[in-house]
C-alpha cells in the first residue's frame, strides 16, 4: 500500500496537497482516499457549526479601525470613523478574493451600491487577502462600485469575531449594518452569499425610516 506523507499545513492547502498527490495514485487508492477525505470534511464542517463565533451584537459598538484599502483598482487608507462621520456603513467580511461565494457577494454588493447611496451608507469589504489581491477584486468582481481592505494582520477580523473557526487568520462570511453613532443595528451571518446586501440594506433603510429631521444621528 502506497503512503502519501504530507507536512503539516492549512486544511485548504492540505486539500490542495492531497488532490495534486493523488493523481498519481491507483484509482483503487484514490477512490478510498476521497472517501476518507470527504468523511473528514463532513466532521470538520460539523464543528465549524458547533463553534461558531458569537458576532459582535446589535446594539454594541463597532470597533474603529484603519486599514489599507482598494476602490476601482487604487490603493488609499478606509478610515471607518470618517466613513461614519458621512452615514451609516456595512461592514462585511468574506472569506477570500476571487473564490466563487465571494465572488457572487461582491457583486451583489455592486448591483446594490445605488440603494446604498441614496441611504448615504458607505460598503466597505473586508479580508485577510494582501493588497496587491484587493486591487484586482476591486476592479473585477467589486466593478469599482465600493472599497475593500486588506486585513493580512487579522486583527480587524479578530475585533469584530468574524473569523473562520476551522482555518486561523480566514475570516467567515459576516455583515455588520453600523448607525452613524458606531452602534451596530445588523448582524447577519451565512456562507450564502445571497442575502447580505438585502439583510443590511433592509437595516439601514429601517434605522433611516426611524430617524427625525432633529435626530440624523
């Protein structure tokens, strides 16, 4: 029997690793070996769910952060507090550029940023993918239409719990909606990448619907 030895690594470049191996592997071999690998991806994915991270919750305070962001392909520094300084923002998290749900959300995003302009809301999405990555998105998938940062530390994923429980340094796919005055109004988690702009734009158009000419903020 034929003994594939792999270094410890990442469970994503450990299926990168396990695939280009198996290829020259009997067909016998490789057949058991995809059997034990989807068994493992099912108990890995059955703890992801039972160790989900608790979101920030509607009602906390977002945290502020800096951070080195791109918009139509130009680098600049997001500055969430001047960003909130203008109205209310969404704050959401993905896992990584040019994978296929991130791909599908981003865009998603873009058709909607008309929406979100007529509620003065600023998108920012956020990654631990390297800036030089983000320009590229941000002209593809993003189409130019809002800005997304580079978060290679993972601290901005860190202060806001959004990080992917099964691979460290990954952040999960989490939108936060944030009122003018830092307060969290919408929390929405899911690896769909479907509903996160309806989740957060029906947010802010309800804390615009709840606001006063007297109270903007």
């Amino acid at each position: 029997m034929q003994t594939i030895r792999l270094a410890p690594c990442s469970p994503s470049t450990l299926l990168e690793s396990i695939c280009s191996k198996s290829a020259r592997l009997p067909s016998s071999t490789t057949n058991r070996l995809l059997h034990t690998l989807t068994f493992c991806l099912l108990i890995a994915s059955s703890v992801w769910l039972s160790t989900a991270q608790a979101q920030l919750a509607v009602g906390s305070k977002a945290p502020n952060f800096k951070a080195p962001a791109a918009l139509a392909g130009v680098e600049f520094e997001f500055d969430l507090q001047a960003a909130l300084d203008k109205g209310p923002a969404v704050v959401y998290f993905y896992p990584k550029a040019f994978t296929s749900g991130c791909t599908i959300e981003a865009q998603l995003f873009a058709q909607a940023m008309d929406d979100f302009k007529a509620l003065n809301t600023t998108v920012i999405g956020i990654s631990g993918d390297n800036i030089e990555t983000l320009q590229k998105f941000s002209e593809g998938p993003c189409g130019g239409k809002f800005a997304v940062a580079a978060d290679t530390d993972g601290e901005i994923i860190k202060a806001y719990d959004a990080g992917f429980a099964i691979i460290p340094g990954m952040a999960d796919r989490i939108s936060y909606a944030v009122a003018p005055n830092g307060t969290i109004i919408e929390t929405y988690e899911s690896m769909s990448p479907h509903q996160h702009v309806a989740q957060t734009l029906a947010a802010v158009r309800a804390w615009h619907a709840s606001q006063t000419p007297d109270a903007a903020k």
